[in-house]
C-alpha cells in the first residue's frame, strides 16, 4: 500500500471511529453528531444568520444547512427572529432547552477529547497536526475550522480579562 492510501485510509478509519463513538454517546440526547455541532457552534457564536451558521459547519459542506436547522427549530432547541436592523434577516440562537443540551454535548465532547489525551499520550501530536493542516487547506470543510479559530482568537481579545 503505498502512503498516500494508507493515509487515505487511516483517516477514514478515524473519522469513522470517532464519530461512532460520538454518535453513541449523543443518543441518549436525541442528537445526532451534526446536530450537536450546530448548538455548540450556536454556543460560541450566536446569533448567527443561516449563511454565517454555515461556513462555521464541518457537518455541512457546499451547501445550507437549513434542514438540520428546521429540524432543531422543531425541536424546540433553536429560535428563528427577524434581525432588528432588517427584518429580512434571520438569526438563529439556542433557546433555553437548546443552551442546557448544548452543556451536555460539550460534557461528551470532552470526553471524546480526553480519549483521544490518553491514545495520544506520550506521542507528539505537533507534527500530526502540522501534516494534517498542510494536507486539510485543500478541501473545503476545513476552511470553518480556520473561521472558527480566527472567531475565537478575535472574541478573546474582545473581552476583558
């Protein structure tokens, strides 16, 4: 197998893993990994138009995610209002059912996160990082990671310490 299948592979495999893991762990919620995804993006960043929500979204790639959101509308986790400054745009924001489950998935990504600590304990995960950044700027989905963590950095130096 020469190493660019192999890494094809090893990523798939990974993915998959984490995921279904992920997926099992969010049952008991009546959440699906996508869905989750969009309450803590709401979390970190609400409110949100549909097209900001969007490019935040690894879930969703190359289009809107506007049936994931009716579904969480439904459901009485997230509310649609007409934006104050014009009344054709709307913003989304968690309700209060949606903030309170939102905890509960961050509690199970932190989880997921301190497996992958104790797999990963002891190895340098530096230039993992590195090769899989070098190799992700090419596709799509990554670019709302880049958004992401520029909105993150950015609020951090918004707020006081």
């Amino acid at each position: 197998m020469r190493p660019a299948e192999e890494l094809r592979y090893l990523i798939l495999a990974i993915q998959r893993e984490g995921n279904r893991i992920l997926s099992a762990d969010l049952r008991p919620l009546g959440l699906t990994p996508s869905q989750a995804e969009v309450l803590r993006v709401l979390t970190d960043h609400q409110p949100l138009t549909l097209a900001g929500l969007g490019e935040l979204l690894v879930c969703e790639t190359g289009g809107s995610p506007s049936r994931l959101v009716d579904r969480l509308v439904t459901s009485g986790l997230i509310k649609r209002e007409a934006a104050l400054d014009d009344r054709r745009r709307i913003t989304l924001t968690l309700t209060a059912e949606g903030e309170q489950l939102s905890s509960k998935v961050a509690e199970i990504e932190e989880r997921l996160y301190q497996t992958i600590d104790e797999v990963t304990d002891g190895q340098s995960i530096d230039e993992a990082l590195e090769l899989m950044r070098g190799f992700a700027r090419y596709f799509p989905a990554v670019r709302a990671v880049g958004r992401r963590a520029i909105l993150r950095i950015a609020e951090s130096a918004e707020s006081p310490s």
